[in-house]
C-alpha cells in the first residue's frame, strides 16, 4: 500500500510540476513578446556555446629540422583554431625507411594520422592498415585544390587516394649561362637544329655545350626523357606500361636527335666518369654552356653565376611541338602524404584533421619557406621575393600539363635497370640507335 501511496504522490507532484511548466511557458512566451526574457537567451547562448569534447589523436610526423618542425607547428596552431577540441599528440617519425611505422602496423599499434610513401601505402594497402580516402576527397576542397600537374601524387596506380599530399613534383631543368650564349651570338634553342648549331658553335669555341655528371644513371634517363616528352609527354612512363615502345615514332624520333647531338659532341669527353662535383664545376666556371639538374639547383647556380643563369623549356623537333609541349615537364613525384588508420574512432574526424594539416603545412611551405613546389593551390601571398629561376618556376606550376618521372620514382626494377643502363651507354656516343631499341624493348612488358 505504501509503494502505490507513493506512487501516486509522485504522479501528483509530476501533474502539478507539468501544469506550473506549461504556465511558466506561457507567462514567458508573453513576456519575450513584450521585452524579450535575458534569461532564456543566456541560457540558450550557453547551450550554443557548449564546446564539443576533446579528442586526443596520436600523430606520426616528420620533424627534425625547421623544413620540417615549422610547417608542422604552423599547421597545429591553424588547427586549433579550426578545431579547438582536438588535441594532436605528435609522435616524430623515425628515419628508419618506415620500419617502425610497419611494426606498428603489426603489433596493433598504429597512430590515428601517419606520414606515408609510396612503399608504406603500397605495404599498408595489402595488410589493410590504411583507410581509402576516396569518400573524404571533397574535405576542404582538397581534391579541387590540387594542382592538374600533382593528381599523381594524390591518386595511386590503383585509382584510390590514401594519403593527402602537402609536397608537390619535383622537376629537371636545363640551366643555361646567359653570358656565354651572348658571347657567342648563340640564339637561346627552341628547336633540335637549333639545339645542334648550339652545339657546333660552342665546340668551335672550346666550350662544353652541355655538362651531365653521366657517371650517375638517373640524369642520363632524365636526359632521355627530355626528348621523349617533346612529342610524347608521358615518357618514359608509357614505356615502363608497356603502353608503348622504344621503336614507336616518337621514341625513335627522340633516340635518333639524342643520338646525332651526342655524335655532335653535346656532352663533355668522358661524360660518363663525371661526378655531380666534376660537371657542376664545369657550369659554375663558365667552362660549359648548359647544364641539367633537378629544380634544387636553382639555389647553387645562383649563388655561384648570379644573374648570368636561367632555365629554358627543352627544345623540341620544329616550333609547333616546342609550344605544343612546353609545359610538358620531366621530372614528377608520388602519392604520399598524411594518411589514416582505418581503426581510428572516428575515421571522417581523422581524415578532416589529415586533410587540413595537408592543406596547412602546404601553406607554410610555400609562403614562408619559399617553396612553390607544393600538391595544393595556396591563395596567400609568399613573404619573401623568390629568386627569379625559382619565381618563373612557380608562375609555371599552374600551367605545367603533364609530368613523367624520376628513374627513382620508377616501379618496374627490371625496366628501370634497362632504362639505366641502355641510357648511360648512349651517352658515350658508341651505342647505336637500334642496340639502344633492342635492348630497352626487351625490359618493357609485352616487350620482345
């Protein structure tokens, strides 16, 4: 009898507590007609200010030095005034080739974001230790961002993306010393014939036209790539497919002008017992016309030549397919970036954190670190002035229509070796263009 007695008191004082509510209600709807209740509004104002709780995520980054510390604790700062309730908890990356990070991915261990390559996202994909983010493309923009040139480093050969990327491609250029082509009246090339009476002319003149440290097989490639790109921009790339073949017109094209400037003397005697310091002394002292290396030697040849040295597109076979593939660049990079454990809590929270910090660390790069050479668009101006090689490079980026790879960006070993060496022994000038055919053919797939 009790517990029914109290019972029914406790729906009594519920009937009574609703009936006093539902007055309340209506005595301040009247009123907040009439003046507004500060009350209500406080509260309300507390309810849409309520902070949304904190997540802790673990981070495995890059930071050793301040290319790779200041980028970072820039984009965490940005971070915490996009998503004030997310704590990063950095863990630095070890530079072991990924091998910790791989332990991690077996014993269970995994950080909720981890810096990844191409041989962690292709290791990762097989064990299922790394999220697909084709569904979180959109996150900020990011897939919009991207710069047409740097999709690759974005979408693997799979056609899914797995990190998000903040570095760009990278890229060859053929440096020229201004000073020497107007000393010799030599017309800055856009064309092979005009290529080949540089070459002639600066022979004549006991200058080098073009020095190469052979002696390493990456810069032979690339030299190879520079005229297989003027008629088809994928390179070596469609060759390492299978999508085409040495003997195809336009590698044949390429292997035959190459061949007939080496003939010519393009390169120094002995190309191919030159070390990088041997080569570069050669274009710092004024003793060779050209040179070609990566976009990292903009800082060097300007120190060294000052304003005496510029970068021009590679030449091409005529006029028409010098400005048909200007902008088609040999060089490139891979997918790579921040990445997500698929086991995360929170997969979508994980990939906006990645997507931004990506977006961020970009930005840092290129307006504080002087860096254009970045996978997204970055709409803030840069804080100080680059040099002028690095300025028109950055002007191109936007433009840049296709981009190939480095012989250390290449996937097949048994091409990449055939490539290597077929390249390096035809830039001694004893190799013909068939031998050269043959061989690389044999290394492609399909390939007979």
């Amino acid at each position: 009898m009790k517990k029914v007695a109290t019972a029914l008191a406790g729906l009594s004082l519920v009937f009574v507590s609703a009936c006093g509510s539902a007055g309340n209600n209506t005595d301040t709807a009247a009123k907040e007609a009439n003046a507004g209740s500060p009350a209500v509004t406080e509260a309300a104002a507390a309810t849409t200010a309520a902070p949304e709780k904190a997540v802790k995520l673990r981070i495995y980054a890059q930071y050793s030095d301040d290319d790779t510390k200041l980028p970072y604790d820039y984009a965490v700062a940005e971070l915490k005034k996009e998503m004030p309730n997310v704590e990063l908890e950095l863990e630095v990356q070890a530079q072991d080739d990924g091998q910790k990070l791989k332990t991690y991915a077996a014993t269970g261990n995994l950080p909720d974001i981890y810096q990844a390559g191409t041989d962690i996202i292709n290791t990762f994909k097989k064990s299922g230790n790394i999220l697909e983010l084709d569904k979180f493309a959109d996150l900020y923009d990011f897939k919009s961002k991207m710069y047409p040139s740097t999709m690759n480093t974005l979408i693997s050969e799979d056609g899914h993306i797995y990190a998000y990327p903040y570095a760009g491609n990278e890229f060859m250029l053929l440096y020229y010393n201004k000073e020497l082509f107007e000393k010799n009246n030599v017309k800055v090339p856009t064309t092979y014939d005009e290529l080949m009476t540089a070459v002639q002319t600066f022979n004549k003149a006991g200058i080098t036209p073009l020095s190469l440290f052979a002696k390493e097989k990456w810069p032979t490639v690339a030299l190879y790539d520079v005229f297989a790109t003027r008629t088809e921009p994928q390179g070596i790339l469609k060759l390492q497919s299978g999508e085409a073949s040495p003997s195809d017109p336009a590698y044949k094209q390429a292997t035959d002008e190459l061949y007939k400037l080496i003939q010519a003397g393009l390169l120094p005697k002995g190309a191919t017992n030159l070390n990088f310091d041997q080569a570069a002394s050669l274009f710092y002292e004024g003793k060779a016309a050209m040179f070609l290396n990566g976009q990292w030697e903009i800082a060097t040849s300007t120190e060294k030549l000052g304003d005496k040295v510029g970068w021009m597109y590679f030449p091409a076979a005529d006029a028409a397919s010098y400005e048909k593939n200007k902008y088609a660049f040999v060089g490139g990079g891979n997918p790579g970036g921040y990445a997500v454990n698929p086991d995360t809590k929170d997969p979508e929270l994980a990939a906006k954190v990645a997507a931004f910090i990506s977006l961020k660390y970009a930005e840092f790069k290129y307006t504080e670190r002087g860096n254009p050479l970045v996978a997204t668009k970055v709409d803030k101006p840069i804080v100080k002035e680059y040099p002028p090689m690095m300025k028109q490079l950055s002007e191109d980026i936007s433009k840049i229509t296709s981009t190939t790879a480095f012989d250390w960006g290449l996937s097949d070993a048994k091409f990449k070796a055939a490539i290597e060496d077929a390249t390096q022994v035809l830039m001694t000038g004893g190799y013909s263009v068939d031998e050269f055919i043959k061989d690389v053919t044999k290394a492609i797939p399909n390939g007979k």
